[in-house]
C-alpha cells in the first residue's frame, strides 16, 4: 500500500522555534540551579562607634554571624564553643611560625543581632587563649560623643 503526500520539501528556511525553546529552557534551569551568593561572603553588621582604631600588622579573626555560627582564621574555618580554645591556640601557633615569634592580636567581629549571653561566652574563650584582643566595630558617623 502506498500513500499519497501532498507535502512539497521546501530548502528554504529551517524553523528555530524548536531550538529558542530548548535554549531558554536550559537557561531557566542553570539559573534557578546556580549559587547566587559565594560562600565566602557573610553579612556581619558590627555595631557603630565614634572612635577610630589603628590597624594592627599580626592578626587572627574571629568571627560570629546572627546564627552563631563561629569562623576562625583568614581560611574561615567553621568551629564551635567548645574546640574554639584548641583552634585558636593552633591558629596562634601557625601565625608565631610565620612572623617570628611576633605576638597576634586576636580581632574579634562579631554580628550586632547575636545575644549578650553568646557574645560573652565568646569573648571569654577569646580572652582566655589571648593576652592582646580587639574588637571590631563600625564607626559612628555623628560624632557627638554618644554610644548606642
């Protein structure tokens, strides 16, 4: 049995449609599957002062974000309450090693929405672990001498 076509081969144009869907498709997808923000980033929002600070050459940071969630070290290294002492004196380890027997400074930023409680949990694990400590803050940019 054969069939009748009435069907011409035009050698014209080829229709695209088909492509632009698949396109905008695949798009979509590794769009909405893609990291938006790098890792890397944390949003510390430090309370303001009206006082400046001077940089100090030898550091190690200390960092607590509004989720409490503790990073050490220019690496970042997440760690917890309780092996903060361990992480700190190893950190402070590697940093005499590199600069000479030169003292760091401990820099500790923490976020302005974390609790009093947490904070001076922190601060005393700090404190005890480092002798030279210091405190990030935001400049206040009225300088009428109040605290907030």
């Amino acid at each position: 049995m054969k069939f009748k076509t009435n069907l011409k081969t035009s050698n014209n144009l080829i229709d695209l449609t088909p492509l632009v869907d698949v396109i905008f498709l695949m798009l979509i997808f590794f769009i909405i599957t893609s990291d938006i923000l790098p890792l890397k980033s944390l949003n510390i929002e430090n309370p303001t002062l009206a006082k400046d600070s001077s940089p100090l050459t030898t550091q190690l940071l200390v960092v607590m974000d509004a989720q409490h969630v503790i990073y050490v070290g220019s690496k970042k290294v997440i760690v917890d309450l309780g092996s903060l002492k361990e992480q700190l004196g190893n950190e402070m380890d590697l940093l005499k090693k590199q600069y000479g027997n030169v003292e760091p400074t401990v820099v500790v930023s923490v976020d302005r929405r974390v609790e009093y409680g947490s904070f001076l949990r922190l601060f005393s694990i700090v404190q005890d672990c480092c002798p030279r400590l210091r405190l990030v803050y935001k400049p206040n940019d009225d300088q009428n001498g109040e605290f907030f």
